[in-house]
C-alpha cells in the first residue's frame, strides 16, 4: 500500500485502511483498521471520532499506512501495538513471546478459586511466556508467591518487565528451564499448578492463519503427533511440586482430542475430581484435577 497523498479526513484514512486489510484476508478489517488508525495517530476512539472529519498530519498516515502494509503481511496487531490486554490488564508483547487469548483468562479464574482461603498460597505456572497468567494471578492475590517456569531466556525478558509494569515482581519468581522441572530443583511446593503448554500437532501447522504462525513456534507447537506431550510431562513432575490436595489445570485444545485425552492421562496419573471446564465460547478448554490429600509427594 503506498503512502500516496494524505486523505481529506481520518474517515477516508480509516476506509482506505479498511480496504487495504479486506484485499489482505484480514480476518476483521474494519476493527483491526479502527485499531491500528487510533494508534497511529495516539487517539482513543472518543477522540478519534471528534476528529473523524479532519485530515491526518502526515506523518500519521505515513506511520498509519506502515502499519497496514505490516498487518497486510500477516505481522499480528498485538505485536504492532506492541501491547495485549490480558484479564483487564494491559501487557507488553512482541515476536519473543505466545500473545495471551483471552481463553486462556480461565486458567487465572481456577487458579484464584482454588487459592481462595489459603493462607500464603503458592502457585506455579508452566510456560509462562509474556508473564500474563502468573502476573495476573498475583495482581489479583496479594498474598500469592507465583513461580512462573519458561525455556525461553527471551520470553523471560518480556515477562519480567510485565512483572514490573504491574509491581508483582517481588511475587513472581520466573525460573528458566522445562516443565516442573526448575521449580522442582529448588524444592517448592505449590498449592496450584497450572500451565498453557504447547499443544498444536506439528501436523497442523497447515491449519492454523499466517499470523498466528508468526508467534514463537516453541510455544505453539507440541513436540509429537497429540500435541499432549507437554501435558504429558507435567503430569509425571506434578506430584513432586503439589502439596496432597493440590490443583492442577492444563489448557487443551478442544480438537485433536484432546480434552478427553488429556483427562484420561490426568486420571491414569492419579488425580481425582478430573473435570473439562468450558470457556467462554463453550469449548472444552481446561482439564483440572486434585492430587490426592492422602498421598505424599514422591
């Protein structure tokens, strides 16, 4: 898309824009062109809306059309905006980190319901990524400890300035390393464990829009056919991190299987109460589970 002269007024940038992401395949030209004009010219849409008859200055169409000719391209909005919102909190994103679906906010909801009385509660998270679930769940419990495991160094960046955008970050001890792995070297003991491990099949790639593909394949993609093996793992190193009666809750994909695969490995494991909780959309998200209260950790 050439910058070309400026439009008479933000309404015909913002149509153009609308038009330019339709012949792109967008998914949702007309809001994703809403977006990226407001941030383009750092307007909320209140403001946007006064001005919407007047021309833009042109170096905000000049930044408006960089922006559409990258989301055009298939480079995702939230990495444009350098910004996602993530149960009602606002998080840095970009190329080094999974951007956080608000599917995945259910996570946060049985995590501090299962927390709710516990004195100091301790949680672990698997896979934290831009740090979202970990910094939510301590923004929301100030009495939580959070250890939040990842194998990106880089990712690890990005969470802890989340961390400290939020000031959790005396509350939230990121660990690099696999799985349950770290936390299990320094010896916690989680009243909750939870995690949005990988779990797309490799095979499925072909599946899946071309700017999803453009997040960090380490944490889009399980290492086998299932896309369980990750779920897999944490379900062999929980029982030496859970105190007996702990919770744990492992997001799947509704397809592929999974939500019943993943419950049945849960119970082969030993859990009890295993249960598939729905999200918002009605899809089977979350499979969750208590390690017995009678059984000591390994």
């Amino acid at each position: 898309m050439a910058v070309g002269s400026v439009p008479a007024s933000l309404r015909d940038a913002y149509l153009l824009g609308r038009e330019h992401l339709a012949s792109c395949g967008t998914e949702n030209p007309a809001l994703e062109a809403e977006v990226l004009l407001r941030h383009a010219a750092g307007l909320d849409r209140a403001g946007l809306y006064v001005r919407w008859t007047q021309p833009p200055a042109p170096e905000v169409w000049a930044r408006y059309v960089e922006l559409l000719e990258k989301r055009g391209a298939g480079r995702p909005t939230a990495y444009l905006l350098g910004e996602r919102e993530f149960y009602g909190l606002p998080f840095l994103v970009d190329e080094r980190v999974l951007i956080p679906r608000p599917e995945t906010e259910l996570l946060v909801d049985l995590a501090l319901g299962a927390i709710q009385g516990v004195p100091e509660p301790v949680v672990v998270e698997v896979g934290t990524g831009s740090g979202a679930v970990a910094v939510a769940i301590a923004v929301h419990c100030r009495e939580a400890v959070v250890y939040a495991t990842e194998i990106s160094p880089e990712a690890l960046e990005v969470a802890r300035e989340n961390a400290r955008r939020h000031e959790v970050e005396g509350r939230v001890r990121f660990l690099l390393g696999d799985a349950l792995v770290p936390a299990r070297e320094r010896g916690v003991q989680a009243h909750v464990v939870v995690s949005n491990p990988p779990y797309v099949p490799p095979q499925a790639r072909a599946e899946l829009p071309r700017e999803v593909l453009a997040e960090p394949p380490v944490a889009l993609f399980a290492p086998g056919p299932t896309g369980t093996e990750v779920h897999a793992r944490i379900l062999a190193q929980a029982p030496e991190v859970l105190h007996p009666g702990g919770f744990l809750a492992l997001e799947v994909s509704p397809k592929w299987d999974q939500p019943a695969r993943v419950a049945h490995m849960m119970e082969e494991a030993g859990f009890e109460g295993v249960r598939v909780e729905r999200d918002l959309a009605g899809l089977e998200r979350v499979v969750a589970g208590r390690w017995p209260a009678s059984r000591r950790n390994p």
